[in-house]
C-alpha cells in the first residue's frame, strides 16, 4: 500500500541559526495526488545525483560508470534503464574495505567526490523526485539504496544524515521501492541506529520513517528489527525528554502507527512497551498538554493532544491491555478535566476522542459514573461536545452512552440540585434538539434493531423526560427563589425540550412497533 509521506521535519528552533537555515532547503513531498505524475527529468541526470552522493572514503579510482548508450524508452520519451556490469552487493562491507564497487559509463568523467555543501544540494534534489513513484523505482533499481546505506554508515554530519533519511523515507512511500528497503541486507538495521542520535532533524526523519512502514505488508519485519529492549527504550526515551514540538508529535505518531498496527505487530511491539512503562507515559504526556491548555493555549500544540488522545484510545480496545488503560483513575480525572474545559473549538477532536475514551471507561469501571453524576460542569462541556461530533456516529453513541450513565444514577435529588440539573439541561436545549434532527437523518435504524431493548440514547431521552417532568412539579415560589439564586431556568425551554424529547421518544417507540408488525 502507499502510504502519504509527511513534509520533511524543521530543526529545534534553539539550533544555531545556520543550522536551522540549512533545514530549510530540503523539499517537501508533493500529495499522493502528485506522485505519479508524467515526468521530465532525464533518468541520467539522476543517476548522475546518486553518483555524486558516493561517500568520500569509498575508493574512488574504479567508481563505476553510467551507460547512457541508446537506452530503450519510456512513454514519455525518457530514458529508463541502463546496463549493469555488476551488482552492488553487501555496499557495508565495501564500504568499511573501501573496496571498489562499480557503475559503467561512458562520456562522464566528473570527480564523485564532493563535499557537504554539495551533497546537501544533490541530495535535496534526490528528496524531492523519491517523492514520485517513477523516480523511486527507478532511483532503487540504479542503486539509490547502497549509497544510501553506504552514507548512513560512513557521514559525520547530521545534515547529511537527515538528508539520507527524508529520501529513504520518501522512497518508503511506494510499494515497489519499500520492499527493496526491506530486502537490503543491513538497511533497516541502520536506519534504526540513527534514533540514537542526538540530532533532533535526524530523529523525526528517523520517527517518521519507521511510522510509514508500519501500516504496509513489511511491518513485520520492521516489528522484529525495534523489537530489541534498547530501541523501544529510547523510542519511549525520545517521547518523554524532547522540547521539540515536531519531535514530540513524529515520536507519538510513531507510538500511535504500533498500537493500530496489524495484530501480529502489536503481539510483538506492545507487550514490552506496556512493561516499559507505556501507559503511565502516555497520561504523564496527556497531563502536561491539559495544563498547557490553560497556560500558553499554543495552537501548534493541539495536534499533540489529539495524537496522545488517539493513542489511549488505540490501546483501550485491545484486550490484553483494556483493563490497564480504564482502571488508571489519574486518566480519567485528566478526560473530566477536558471535557469539562469551557472553550472546545480549538482542539474539538479530541474532547470527541476523550469522550470516546471516557465511555469506554465507564464501560469497564461503572463506579466511576458516580462520582461525576453530580458535576453539572463535566454534564455541560459533555454536551457541547455534541456539535463537534455531528459527523461522528461513534463518538455520538458514546456521548449518549456516558449521558445515560450519569442520569441513571439521579434517581432523587434535592430541589436545589434538581433545579441546577434541569438548568444545565434546557441551556443545552438547541444542542440536544440539532443531535435528535441528525440522527434521524443518519442512524435512525440504530435503536430499531432490538424492538424491545432500549439503547443508551432513548434510556438517556427518557430520563431528561422525568427529571424535566419531576422539576414541574415544584412550586413555583420555589422556583422562582431558586433562579433568583443565579441558577436560571426559563420554563419555556423545559416544555419545548420535553416536547421534542418525548415526539421523538413517541416516534421511535411507533417505529419499533411498525418494525415487528413486518416482523410477524
């Protein structure tokens, strides 16, 4: 499968100043949408860039040449392949033996050394058309990937290094070019040795690379290569002492890419990151962002809220590791906390996504319903979540779900406490109202698959009905006291949201009853 590759990661933004200006150079990939475009680029110009990215202690003397000799061609008119003399095999040992492995050609005579300045230029070049399934496969077929393997292992310099990585990253992206990443001998196992840099450039290449393996056919045998205990480590290193807000949001991508992986990768990648401590990092990661919610609210820093979000929910599902992820109190104290916050806009996939997460909690932990039973501000940021999750019947179903949760546990209350609760409710009234129109439109069938089982939806309309019903009840004087006490109810609100509450109540018992008429 190809896989869209992301744009090439900037530097710490406290690197020097030329180092973070030359992070500037290389190209972005181009959309999927892009990548198989009819190209012009003339194939000996690129095998010329691979040449030239040879490191500079391979022996030089006998560096191979390039046939550029009446080639056959391709629809476009270009020239697609070239006569090998032989193979660059085992590129690691050649390079370590700086023994002379070869291309032929014939007119090029240029010098194949070059240096650092160069190289970054060349190789940006390079970036930019792996991007392109054409380029890719024809970079891969004219041993793109052993100078590539022969530069990881050989260059000082970070640049170089992350470079070498976006290309190997960018030719990852298609299915032909990433088996031959997979097949070659010492590659992989390379690649992984880079997340031991201190470089941060380097190290979100090095994230993102790993992450776009890991949904295609040849994530098992990434699996087995970060397997080993010292990898995870510093994977789970990375996530939990980076400043770097690129490098937080590659490393968690990455955590995130293993728990929605394929079961066979999860069976070997997550039972010793969980050992390692996986869960508690993620909700120690999960405070930190909360908190900053209310302290910077820096918007660059809601898509790491989402991914940690995502990433919980991603183990919450799995079985072996449910029970771990809903029993974590300190977690559901952090879901409260966001719902409850009173400005969502910003960062509303993933108060969708902690309330995903808070009924699956509560589906696992029912004792924790009632501890929130009576927080009418928690009942409040719940509903607003509404809007935000109008395309989501998941989400939607889950809200409905924690909603009849809470109000099966009002079974009596005070007038006090019932007259806030009825106050929250009708203040809530439009929302509520646009989620029963939606739903009628996209789910309407949802509650009629049982006739006689009523779903969290209807059991939660059906209690806002009594407690709306129960508050009428109340002497007016009393609840005229109790609004003057700054809990305000307009009761024109409490007979619109009980008249639509129980039409659609009425109409879906109706349906049911149609249903298993056509049944019989």
């Amino acid at each position: 499968m190809s896989i869209q590759p992301e744009s090439p990661s900037e530097h710490n933004e406290e690197a020097p100043e030329e180092q973070f200006r030359s992070s500037t150079h290389h190209p972005p990939a181009p959309s999927d949408e892009l990548f198989d475009i009819t190209t012009t680029v003339d194939p000996s110009y690129i095998i010329s860039l691979i040449r030239k990215l040879l490191p500079e202690n391979v022996n030089h003397g006998e560096i191979c040449k390039i046939n550029t000799s009446s080639p056959p061609e391709n629809e476009g008119g270009q020239s697609w392949s070239i006569d090998e003399s032989e193979n660059m095999k085992n590129v690691e040992t050649s390079v370590k033996q700086s023994v002379d492995d070869k291309f032929y050609c014939q007119n090029v005579h240029e010098d194949v050394v070059v240096g650092e300045e160069a190289w970054e230029e060349f190789g940006c070049i390079l970036w930019d058309l792996a991007a392109s399934k054409t380029h890719a496969e024809f970079m891969v077929e004219n041993f793109a990937l052993e100078v590539l393997l022969a530069t990881l292992l050989v260059s000082k310099s970070a640049r170089i290094t992350e470079i070498n990585l976006g290309i190997i990253g960018n030719l990852a992206c298609h299915d032909v070019s990433r088996k031959k990443i997979t097949s070659m001998n010492g590659l992989i196992g390379a690649v992984l040795q880079q997340l031991f840099l201190d470089d941060t450039a380097c190290l979100c290449e090095a994230c993102r690379l790993i992450t776009l393996f890991l949904p295609s056919d040849e994530s098992d045998i990434l699996a087995e290569a970060l397997q080993p205990e010292h990898i995870l480590c510093r994977i789970l290193w990375i996530v939990e002492n980076t400043l770097n807000i690129q490098l937080l949001e590659k490393s968690i991508n990455l955590l995130l890419a293993i728990a929605e992986s394929k079961q066979d990768v999860t069976a070997i990648l997550l039972p010793p990151l969980i050992k390692l401590g996986l869960p508690q990092i993620l909700v120690d990661l999960l405070s930190v962002e909360i908190s900053k919610l209310t302290e910077e609210r820096s918007p660059e820093r809601y898509s790491i809220l989402d991914l940690i979000l995502r990433t919980v929910e991603a183990l919450s599902v799995i079985d072996d590791y449910s029970q771990e992820i809903c029993s974590n109190k300190e977690l559901f104290k952090l879901l409260v906390r966001l719902i409850k916050h009173p400005d969502k806009a910003e960062f509303a996939n993933s108060c969708v996504t902690a309330s995903i997460l808070t009924a699956n909690i509560l589906t696992d932990a029912t004792d924790l319903a009632l501890e929130i039973s009576q927080d009418m501000l928690f009942l409040q940021g719940l509903l607003d979540v509404f809007p935000f999750a109008s395309d989501d019947i998941e989400a939607r179903s889950a809200i409905w779900s924690i909603l009849a949760r809470l109000l099966m546990r009002i079974e009596k209350t005070d007038p006090s406490n019932l007259h806030q609760l009825v106050s929250v409710l009708t203040s809530k009234s439009e929302v509520v109202e646009d989620e029963l129109l939606n739903y009628n439109v996209d789910d309407s069938s949802e509650d009629l698959r049982s006739p006689t089982k009523l779903t969290a939806r209807t059991f939660a309309l059906n209690r806002i009905v009594e407690i709306l019903s129960q508050w009428r009840t109340l002497e007016d004087h009393k609840k005229e006291t109790l609004s003057m006490e700054g809990c305000y109810v307009n009761e024109r609100d409490v007979d619109k949201m009980l008249h639509y509450c129980c039409k659609y109540t009425k109409l879906l018992l109706y349906m049911k009853r149609e249903k298993c008429l056509l049944s019989c």
